[in-house]
C-alpha cells in the first residue's frame, strides 16, 4: 500500500508538530503515563511515543515506508568524486556486516510484519559482496512474488548478471555518468567505463529489465553530456535518469550554487528532444518521468527520469525505509539518527519485536532532509556523518 493509498483507508489524526497522521479506527494513544490504553477492539495499538505496536511503517506525518532499500556492504570498487572520498574511508569491520541469512531475516520481517512491498539492495557497490547471489536467493525463497532490485556501477557484472536473475534478481539501475573513458576514470577516479559497459550488455541478455541509468551531472566534468547520454540511452533502450548531486559526499565540498538543478536540466533535454509528462504518473517514486521523442517524430522513443531532491524535493510523499550495510534504520537518507537493528537481532529478538523496533524508528522520521524543516540549502543543514556509499543510496 502507498502512503496515498493509506490515507484513504484510515481515520485521520492529528498530532505533536501541527502534522496530521493516519491510524486504523479505534485505535487508542497511550496516555503520556504510559499505562497501557486499549483500542475499542481491545488490541493496544499505539505507544506512549505515538508508534503504531503493529501494521505498517508509518511515520508522525502520514507516510507509510513500504519501500525498502537495503545496503549490503559499505566498500565499493570506484571512488565517484560526489560520493566518496580518494581514500581514508572507513570500513566496516567484517563482524558489524549483516550476514546472508542477517539480510535475509530482516527483509522477511518487513515483507510480512511491516507491508513491505518492494525491495532494493544498494551499497557501496553490492557486487563486491561475494554472497550477493545466495543473499538474494534467499530473500526470493521467502518472498516468491517480492519485486527485487538492485542499485549497482555494473563492475563484474558480465560474469554475475545471469546468476543474479537465476537467483531472483528482477531489475537493475546502473550508475554511469558519462559515456567518455576519460572522464568517467575522472569522475570515479578509475579506468572502468568497458567494464560498466560490458555488465550493462550482460544484463539486458540475462533478463534484467527494465534497466534504468542514473547519472549524477558535475559542473566543469559531465555536464555537456545530458543530451549524449539521453540519445545512448533511449537507442539502447535505457530509462535514463538524472539525480540532482546531494550533500553526501565524502569530501565534503558539496555547495549548493554547483547543483545542476532538475530545471536545467530539462531545459538542456529539450534543446535535442521533445519531452511530456508520463501519462504513468510519478507516484511515490523519486524520479519525475517524462516521454522522450526526437524531433518530428509522434512515436515515443523512450524515457527519462529526473531524481530533484535538492531543488524540487518530494519529501511528502517519500515511502522510503532504509536498512545500512550494519543494520541500522535510517528513516531518512539526511538522518542523524540511526535505529540499531541489528544487535536487536543478535540479542535474540523475535520476528514482532524487530519489527516493533522498526516503527518506533520511523515513526520518529524526520519531515524532510533529515529535520523538521525542509531545505537541503539552508544555512542550518547538517551533512550527515554518513555519506551515500556509507547510507545505502
Ligand atoms: N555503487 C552503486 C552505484 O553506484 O550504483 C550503489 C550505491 S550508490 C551510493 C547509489 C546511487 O547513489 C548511485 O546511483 C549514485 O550515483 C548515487 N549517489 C552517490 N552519491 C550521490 C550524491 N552525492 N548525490 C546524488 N546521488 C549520489
Ligand atoms: Fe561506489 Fe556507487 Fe559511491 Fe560510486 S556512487 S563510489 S560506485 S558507492
């Protein structure tokens, strides 16, 4: 269910901070003494903190998270300016890792505890754990019809991709920024653009489809490549999708005047292709869609999506839940706080208490941007410790 689904189907409530949120009828507010309080049906429904004590995972404004994105290791093979630092990064201690079966666990309790209704695995770079294909033919034993995806750079791809889509793996989305060896060895300081590519062809013939690119544009690096990259891949039968560049970087030199914002964008789309609004609708998704046609022509030629998380941020309808490759919830990518999920696990936790941690976690989520406030450019933004390889993006 989605979070506009969600609001039809429930009472509305309203709440702390002016915001109003959904709850199932005749469930109850625990009094602030804590002392339990019973729903008209009898169940206790609501903690003394608001959390929902069973359903799904929603939050203080009315959203419902039933998107789960999940890392799966923190180390990656490339080091893209805009998300990793050179070097220094501090990895994981192997024993902080979420095993196979940790993974598998944790999905099993979102699917079926918490209405999780799609996943995604995301890293660093997922393909660097050597596990990935037992990890995800697991998930798919205990979730049959689970629409899985992964977020990857496509390195090592041509010799994995046909037992990823053996194991379950549904679709993909590629990282690539550019179509230039030069610069992309610039750009993820390492000389890997035949790679990608060779991943790429490996999985449009294993299945992995639809295949969707993401690029993040620089100034002064990649930013004349907006129209070679939308031609290559509408030829190629790519979705191609830009994400605005978020301060998640390791250096630390984001600033938002250097953001090439989704306006531009667009404006730079249409000096070589006509561009409507996809009759599909956005929905929950990140990415605004939009029907490509080249000049002249009534056939749609294929699409492109626009990820404006910093410009035109759709925070409201954000379904998003995400678990770090150390099993922490992060309600929000700009979060400073994390829910350790894990060691609730290792405790020894049952399936109803994970997924009560969960709820309380993203009940506390965050408005927008990881505060109450919205606006990745304001002047009291605080980059998270994390950075996108370290979240999970
Ligand atoms: N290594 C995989 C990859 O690159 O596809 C998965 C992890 S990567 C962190 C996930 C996505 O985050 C990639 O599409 C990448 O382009 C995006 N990303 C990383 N840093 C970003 C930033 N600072 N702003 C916007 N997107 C970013
Ligand atoms: Fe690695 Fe992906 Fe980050 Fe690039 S964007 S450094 S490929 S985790």
């Amino acid at each position: 269910m989605d979070a506009e689904h969600a609001s039809t189907t429930r009472g509305p409530v309203a709440v702390a901070l002016g915001a109003t949120v959904t709850r199932a009828p005749g469930a109850t507010v625990l009094p602030a003494t804590g002392a339990p309080a019973v729903s008209a049906s009898g169940a206790t429904v609501l903690t003394e903190t608001g959390a929902p004590r069973e359903g799904g995972l929603l939050d203080r404004f009315g959203r419902v998270a039933t998107d789960l994105r999940v890392s799966v290791i923190d180390k990656c093979n490339l080091r893209c300016t805009y998300c990793m630092p050179a070097d220094g990064m501090p990895w994981l201690p192997q024993s902080q890792l979420m095993s196979t079966d940790e993974i598998r666990r944790i999905v099993r309790v979102a699917v079926r505890s918490l209405g999780a209704e799609e996943l995604r695995l995301t890293g660093g770079e997922p393909l660097v754990r050597k596990d990935l294909e037992f990890i995800i033919a697991g998930i798919r034993e205990d979730n049959p019809d689970l629409p899985i995806s992964m977020t990857t750079n496509a390195v090592g791809l041509d010799r994995r991709a046909q037992a990823l889509k053996d194991a379950g793996l549904n679709r993909l989305n590629v990282s690539l920024d550019t179509l230039h060896p030069e610069t992309f060895a610039e750009l993820t300081r390492r000389p890997h653009l035949d790679k990608v590519l060779a991943g790429l062809q490996a999985a449009r013939a294993a299945g992995l489809g639809p295949i969707k690119i993401n690029a993040v544009l620089l100034r002064g690096v990649n930013d004349t490549e907006v129209v070679p990259l939308v031609d290559w891949a509408v030829t190629n039968g790519f979705e191609m999708r830009f994400i605005e560049d978020m301060p998640l970087d390791g250096d630390r030199s984001w600033t938002a005047t250097n953001v090439i914002a989704a306006s531009d964008i667009r404006a730079e789309i249409e000096t070589a292709f006509a561009l409507a609004p996809d009759p599909r609708g956005r929905g929950a998704a990140p990415a605004e869609r939009w029907e490509v046609r080249r000049p002249g022509e009534t056939a749609v030629a294929g699409h492109v999506g626009i990820i404006s998380s910093v410009t035109e941020p759709f925070c409201a309808a954000c379904t998003r839940t995400r678990v770090t490759a150390d099993g922490k919830v992060r309600s929000c990518l700009f979060s400073h706080e994390e829910t350790d999920l894990l060691s609730t696990l290792r405790a020894g936790a049952d399936d109803d208490g994970i997924a009560q941690v969960w709820r309380d976690a993203m009940w506390a989520k965050p408005r927008a941007h990881g505060s109450d406030r919205v606006g990745l450019a304001r002047p009291d933004f605080v980059q998270p410790e994390r950075t996108m390889s370290a979240i999970g993006g």
